[in-house]
C-alpha cells in the first residue's frame, strides 16, 4: 500500500530577514508636477519574487530630513480599477505599514507603527483625485498617533493599462520619525489589484503581517 504524504513548505521569503537600502534625494517633495520623479536607481524589489506571486507592480522609495517617499507603478491593466476608500478590500490600492522604531521583535504594534491606505482615484468631487489615508493597525497594543491628514501627499498618473502613484510622507506624519543616515524603519507594502490579485512586499496572507510587525522587512536610509 502507497500512503501519501502531503507536505507545504515553508515560502522562501519567510527564511530571510530583508534589509532594502532606500536612496536620500534632497529635492522632495517637487514643488511642481510630478510630485516626485524617483530615478530608476530607487526602485527596489519585491522578496516574493523568489515565489511564484503575481508580479505586476514596480515600487521606489527615497528619503530626505522632510520625510519619506513611495512610489508605486502598476502597468498591463485590461480595464480601468475600481477604487473607493470606503471599501478597501475590493479596490485597486496600495497598502502601507511603518514601523519607525523597526521593532522586529514584537508581534502586535506600538504607537510607533502605522497603517495607510492609497489609491489612484476615489477621491474629490469627481472622484478621480487619488485616496491617501491613515487606517489604524489590527490588534495594536497602542494606536499611532493621528497625524494630520493634509499634509499627507499624493499625485496619481492613470492611463488605461495602469497607473503611477506618488506619495509623499512627511517626517511631522509618522510618530518618532528621526530621519538619518543609517537609521531603520519597518516596513510592509501591499499592492492590491481587483484584476490580478495581491503583490505582496514578502510573505503571503497565510501569514499576519497587516498586524504584526515581526513580519515586516527593514528599510535602511542611505547617504
């Protein structure tokens, strides 16, 4: 008699802790349009590429004393996102965790850590003005404080086979934010397509990376 044995492996991602080096450029925010202008030289990759994921999304980060930047590029849509801020579960978005004390040892979050939504549209009277929000982390041992949602920035760039978003965090808006060379920040990032599914910075959502820090990368800030 042959008896089956079915076995799930570990995904590689979960193996590694990852550092991702994050480039200083001094000229951010842009004082005109576009918003940021990241080079090529800032975009990082995603660890769940060593998994077979869905890879549609490009991201690229830098940083400067003001604060700290993301951008996120989506390409090869077949039809326009939906996008509505009030159901971010089944809308194009970007998810976004900070932790600014980058505790790796701790599995719920402190007042340290932080939760933002973005989408490309959602927002305004017409609605085609991009979403950028702070959402509050699940089972947080404390909440973040609140920080004030206007000087939060955002510039969305829509085509019909995609999307390029802007975002803009200022040091004011993340709590115990000391922008540095050398210094390190937790962080997770989630883009999330109603087409294709979720691109996820590492592990899946077998694991609780939306409220436990223990499972987010590091960015470390270059000179």
């Amino acid at each position: 008699m042959t008896v089956g044995i079915s076995m799930k492996l570990v995904p590689a991602p979960f193996l590694f802790r990852f550092t991702l080096p994050v480039e200083r450029h001094d000229q951010l925010p842009r004082s005109q349009a576009p918003l940021l202008k990241l080079p090529v030289s800032a975009q990082l990759p995603f660890p769940s590429a060593l998994e077979s994921d869905p890879h549609f999304a490009r991201m690229s980060l830098a940083w400067n004393p003001h604060g700290l930047a993301i951008e996120v590029t989506v390409e090869g849509k077949q039809k326009p996102g939906y996008c509505n801020p009030e159901a971010v579960s089944t809308s194009d978005a970007v998810l976004i965790w900070l932790d600014t004390r980058d505790t790796q040892n701790q599995h719920r979050a402190s007042r340290f850590c932080h939760h933002f939504v973005a989408m490309p549209t959602g927002e305004g009277e017409t609605g085609m003005d991009p979403v950028f929000r702070q959402l509050p982390v699940p089972r947080a041992r404390e909440e973040a404080p609140d920080g004030d949602p206007e000087a939060l920035l955002a510039e969305a760039d829509v085509s019909k086979t995609g999307y390029r978003l802007s975002l803009w965090f200022p040091r004011e808006s993340l709590h115990g934010f000391e922008p540095s060379p050398g210094s390190r920040l937790g962080f997770y990032l989630v883009v999330q397509d109603v087409e294709r599914g979720r691109q996820t910075l590492t592990v899946s959502e077998e694991f609780p990376f939306d409220s436990d820090p223990s499972q987010w990368a590091s960015l470390e800030l270059k000179t």
